[in-house]
C-alpha cells in the first residue's frame, strides 16, 4: 500500500490516508474494511502493546507495593497503546524512583540502548488504591468536646479518596477543633491538644528576681500548653504583657 519505512523509524497513518491506500489498490474490498483512526508501522525492532507496558509496571512496582502497609493495588492504567523499539538489543523499563502514594501516579517508561543512553520515552499514569484500618468517628463529634478512645472507632477506608495527614492518635489529651461526622475519618488538622491553660482560666503571674519573687494575680488571655508564652492581664494593674 506504501513504501516501507527506514529500519527502526515508526511510521503514523491516519484513516484517511489508509483509506485512500486501500480505495486505490483493493477497490472494491475497501468498503468492506473498518479503519483505526490511525496506526502505527516499524520495519525491525519490536513493538510493546498496551498489556506488554502494563505487565512492566507492575512487576517494578510490586516490590515498593508489598512494602506498603495496608493492602495496596493498581488499576485505570492510562498508558500509550504501543511502545516501538527501534533495534534488538534494546529494552524497555520503568523509570524511577516513583514516588508511591495513594491516588493517581506519573509513569516514565523509556527504552534504553545497550549503552546505556536512553532512546525513547513515553509517560502514562496509573491509580493507586491503599486500604487500611484508619481512626475513624464512632459517634457525631462536635467542636470544642473532649476526644476520649471511647469516641473512636477504627474503619477500613481507601486512602486514595482521603486528603490530608490522618490523625495518628498518639498524644493528648485532645479535642475536637472542627466537627467530624459518624463514620468519617479524623485528621490531624481536626484535632488540638487540651491547653495546660485555656483562654479566660486565673492564673498566678510570678516574677523571679535574683533576690526577690513578685507574685500577682492574672488572667490568661489565650490558650496556652506548658512551657508555651502567651499573653496574659495583670488583674491589678490590667496590663497585658507575655508570660510563660
């Protein structure tokens, strides 16, 4: 139908240009033909389909997949259709490091000479899905109320569909910054520690000179945890200075 192309050089044919081809050489037969929008011929070298790339991601990625914990698979694999190699000798692999996190992930495939020196490359995509056990909501939580363990549950959610740091229960005690519904995750940004001294509380302000303790009521003006300096109001003289 048209000449050959050079060794190793992929050749692109839209529709209408096979479609001409075929008009003019089997005639008849071409109206009986179904045309691809365009395809795609090299003379030597070889060719990877779609299942053949497919297959190369994940046999690299297993390894990482395995170190994941919870239970971690791939799927909506959005790679070329094809992947020509010029010329024997060459192989086609997975560039890295691929950075594995759940949701959608950046491929690089390349096909590398015996060289060394990398010939071609495509990129794709594929979507990583991430299941485990999470803290979730056991019961409505609301603003400002006092996290206890009673009021947690844990869920098997898919971490691609969550967005942000998840909280890791560790520390407090804590509260509620923002409220969380029933059976939804709890994120860090959802969550304080309890202040050692909450905004309005009395406080006892002390001043420690080299010879001499001043010691004078006070009034926290913001929440504060140990060893933290915020503003405080002499009750006496009602200046607002910084404390510890």
């Amino acid at each position: 139908l048209w000449p050959a192309p050079p060794s190793g050089k992929p050749m692109n044919m839209t529709r209408p240009k096979i479609q001409q081809a075929m008009s003019h050489y089997a005639k008849e037969l071409s109206s009986l033909c179904v045309y691809p929008a365009s395809m795609t011929i090299q003379q030597g070298g070889a060719v990877l389909n779609a299942d053949d790339m497919r297959n190369l991601v994940v046999k690299t990625l297993t390894p990482q997949i395995r170190a994941l914990p919870g239970e971690a698979s791939l799927q909506d694999f959005r790679l070329p259709p094809a992947l020509f190699i010029p010329r024997e000798g060459q192989v086609a692999e997975l560039e890295g490091p691929v950075n594995l996190v759940p949701g959608r992930i950046s491929l690089r495939i390349a096909v590398r000479d015996m060289d060394g020196s990398i010939v071609r490359r495509v990129t794709g995509t594929v979507f990583l899905d991430l299941w485990a056990e999470v803290p979730c909501a056991g019961t409505p939580l609301n603003k400002d109320e006092v996290l206890g363990p009673e009021r947690v549950t844990f869920m098997r959610k898919n971490l691609a569909q969550i967005k942000g740091t998840i909280w890791d229960g560790r520390g407090g005690p804590w509260r509620m910054q923002r409220p969380v519904g029933m059976g939804q995750p709890i994120m860090q940004t959802d969550v304080a520690v309890i202040p050692t001294v909450q905004k309005g509380a009395p406080v006892t302000m002390v001043y420690q000179g080299r010879n001499f303790t001043l010691s004078v009521p006070g009034e926290a003006l913001t929440d504060g945890a140990r060893g933290e300096t915020i503003a405080v109001r002499n009750v006496q003289s009602k200046k607002e200075l910084r404390a510890t």
